[in-house]
C-alpha cells in the first residue's frame, strides 16, 4: 500500500528522466490529472493521455527532452508538503522557485494551479511540489 501518492507521481517521473525513457504510465486520481494538466501547460511534459478502464484508470506522460543535448527539460522535481509535514503558504508569501524559473504547484481553494497564479489571485494553500 502506498501511503503517499502524489510523492510516488512524482518519483516515477523522476525515475522515467533519469532512465531516459520517453514515455511511463502511473495509476490515475484527480490530484494527478490536474498536477499532469499543470505540468503540460507549464511545458515540462511533451504530451499526455487519460487512460480509463474500468477500475482505476492511468495516465500515460510523454517526457519531455533538449533536442541538441538530450537532456531531461525537468531537471529536479520534489515534494514539499509532505503527509508527516504539511507546508502552508498564505498567498502573498508564497516563495519562488529557482528565482522565478521553476514552478511550484499549491492547493488552493480553488483548486491546484501553480504558485504565480496563486500569488497572483493572492490565495494560499499547501505547497505540493516544486519543479524546474
């Protein structure tokens, strides 16, 4: 049993770069579909697609590469609040990643959307993930 989702999402991301595989399937849940939605219009992944079947369903991501140097585009994706260790940010100080170049993703109240546009809306919430 896998106690923590979201951080196992991410690890197989993780995992798939460091492989250098171009495509991975993870076990789908709403969560995951809109971390996916966010890390597709972020431009991190090159593409994706909701597999359902009749129990769970999966979520098959297509990696995204540097077409010279074959480099992973995402060079570190972590986890921030953490079942043990939630992080709560209010939305006028929610930090900045890598100097603005990278992505954190918050749950608000409003749903999940990246730390900009919660900063920007000023509404706080759990901090997921970082990504750059």
């Amino acid at each position: 049993m896998n106690t923590d989702p979201i951080a196992d999402f991410l690890t197989r991301i993780r995992n798939a770069n460091s492989a250098g595989l171009r495509t991975v399937v993870i076990p789908s849940s709403k969560i995951k579909k809109e971390i996916t939605k966010i890390l597709f219009d972020q431009g991190f992944i090159l593409n994706y697609q909701f597999i359902s079947d009749n129990v769970q369903g999966s979520i098959k991501i297509a990696l995204k590469y540097n077409q010279i140097s074959k480099d992973p585009v995402i060079k570190k994706i972590e986890r921030v609040s953490k079942p043990g260790l939630r992080r709560y940010s209010p939305g006028s100080e929610i930090p900045r990643v890598l100097n603005g170049l990278g992505v954190n993703i918050v749950s608000t109240s409003k749903g999940l959307m990246t730390g900009k546009k919660a900063k920007r809306e000023n509404l706080g919430g759990e901090i997921i993930c970082n990504i750059y």
